[in-house]
C-alpha cells in the first residue's frame, strides 16, 4: 500500500510560557525542546508510526537543513524521494505553549512555498491514498486532478484553502478533514458539498464526521486524558496526528469508525508529548484502543 503525503516541513522551537497568553502582557519562558515538525512531517510519521509501510512526503526543505531532515524522516520510515531541496532557509516554526498544553503557532515559511505544480510526483496517481496539507493551492489542484476514482482522497490544508472548492475535482473516496473553526469559516461551501466526508476536528470536544450524501452525522468524543491520570503537555500536532492515523487505518480497514477511534485515541495520546510528530507507535496505539475505547461515546443522528 502506497501513501502519499504532500504538506509542509518545519523546524520546530516549543517554549513553555508560565500563564495563559494574552495580548499586551510579557511572559516567562523557556525552551522546551526542538526538532522536525511541520503538517507534512506530522501526518506523515503518524501514518508511518500506525503501520504504513509505504509512505512518500512531498514536500520542500532548504539546503541549510536537507540533511538533517532527510536523515530523520528516513529514519521514521518515511520515503523522501520527492523531498525537494531548494537553496534558501527551511521553514521553522515557533510554538508558544501555555501551562494548560494550549499553543500558539508562528510560522516562518521559508521554502515551502516555493513548491510548484511542475514538482507534483508524476506517480502520485498510482498510490492507494494521498494526503493533500497545506501546500500552495496551485499544487493541491495539480494532485486532485492527478488522482483517480480508485484512490482515496484525505484533504487537511489548515487555513491555507478552502478544501470544499477542489471536493467536486475529486474521482474517488474524498475526505475533508477541517478543525472546528476552518469548517465554521466554510460552512456555506460545506453545506453543499455531498462528494466528500468531512470530518471536524474538535479536539476536547471530539469529532464530528459529516456523510453529506445520506446526510448523517457521526460524533465521538475526545479522549478524557487528564481524567485518565495522564498529563497534557501540548496540543500542537493533535491534528496532523488525527489525520495521519485516521487516513492509515482506513486505506487498511475501510471502515470509517474504527478509523475515528483510532485517531481520536492516537490525537489524545499525542496531547502528553511534546514534540508535535510524536505520536504513538501502532503497538501503543492498539495497546490504548483496547483499554481506552470504552471512554470514547459514539452517536450517529441525521442532519
């Protein structure tokens, strides 16, 4: 089974301020620690982790840190063929994360926005599924119209575009996978979108997956980690690990509920971590699901 990943790689500082941020105030903090993040790097090492063997990034880094990059995303069991090394600074990001695990994320592009169209793999269209993240919209157009009605299809480009736009592009099973407040900001796009999926998002509220076409809705709560004895350190990352996890185990099992659960149990596991790639390992992961998943509720209404 092949997997491509086409998002974002980044070079993560996480600093732990000492109270919640608001505006006009001045905060304690220190490093906490640094490393490779970034959606791409995220979803790609979640799917990796939780048992896809097969797992390609598309994605742009800068010369100033190719190696090092290259080196641990290899050894994460992710193929960096299609990994483009443009001259110029990587991406990094600065991750504020408060005494409660809440981040705040600024972001420092750099060459990721320097892929094109002309760098989409010519054999994406042969992989089992693709993950489209927050890759400039002229690229994730170029990968939909790629794509075939024998692919599957998992769409999480943040607050980069609106995903609802290229849903009616898409030739085989299409999920849409916005966080709360992105499909708010869509949600006259969403209301008329019966090709795809979409599942929102909601970290402590949980998820919601929306069957536009037999206008169903499927909820599931969150993980109650705190209520489990276990600690959050920081929510950053939580997403790109639902997405990671969720697309995995769905090419494998085609069954869109085990896929929540196990997202939802791999996204609340990541919570306790640092580091926003950390998610767990799928021996971890099948651990958790076996003793956690009678704490997660599952409802289904119509809409």
């Amino acid at each position: 089974m092949r997997l491509y990943v086409a998002g974002r790689i980044n070079y993560d500082t996480v600093i732990l301020v000492d109270r919640p941020l608001e505006r006009g105030r001045k905060y304690v903090g220190k490093v906490l620690v640094e490393g490779f993040g970034g959606t791409g790097t995220n979803i790609a090492i979640a799917a990796a982790r939780t048992g896809a063997r097969d797992v390609h990034l598309f994605a742009a880094i800068g010369d100033d840190l190719a190696e090092k990059a290259l080196a641990f995303l290899k050894s994460e069991g992710v193929n960096t063929e299609h990994v483009m090394i443009f001259r110029g600074s990587s991406g990094k990001a600065l991750i504020l994360v408060d005494n409660l695990g809440e981040p705040v994320v600024v972001t420092l592009p750099g060459v990721n926005n320097l892929l094109t169209p002309e760098h989409v793999p010519r054999d994406i269209g042969e992989a089992d599924g693709v993950i489209v993240a927050n890759v400039p919209l002229s690229v994730a157009k170029s990968i939909t119209m790629q794509t075939t009605s024998s692919q599957a299809i998992f769409m999480d480009p943040g607050a980069l575009w609106n995903p609802f736009e290229l849903a009616e592009e898409v030739k085989g099973e299409c999920f849409l996978l916005p966080n709360k407040r992105e499909f708010d900001h869509h949600k006259n796009s969403a209301s008329i979108t019966d090709r795809c999926i979409t599942i929102v998002k909601m970290g402590s509220q949980g998820s919601a997956a929306h069957i536009h076409s037999r206008r169903r809705i499927i909820t599931m709560s969150s993980l109650p980690i705190e209520k489990l004895g276990m600690k959050i350190v920081s929510t950053s990352g939580c997403g790109d690990v639902f997405t990671g996890v969720f697309a995995e185990i769905y090419l494998e099992s085609k069954s869109l509920e085990k896929a929540l659960i196990y997202a939802t149990i791999a996204a609340g596991l990541k919570t306790t971590k640092t580091l926003s790639y950390d998610s767990p390992k799928r021996a971890e992961l099948e651990e958790a699901v076996e003793k956690y998943s009678k704490y997660l509720s599952i409802n289904e209404t119509s809409f």
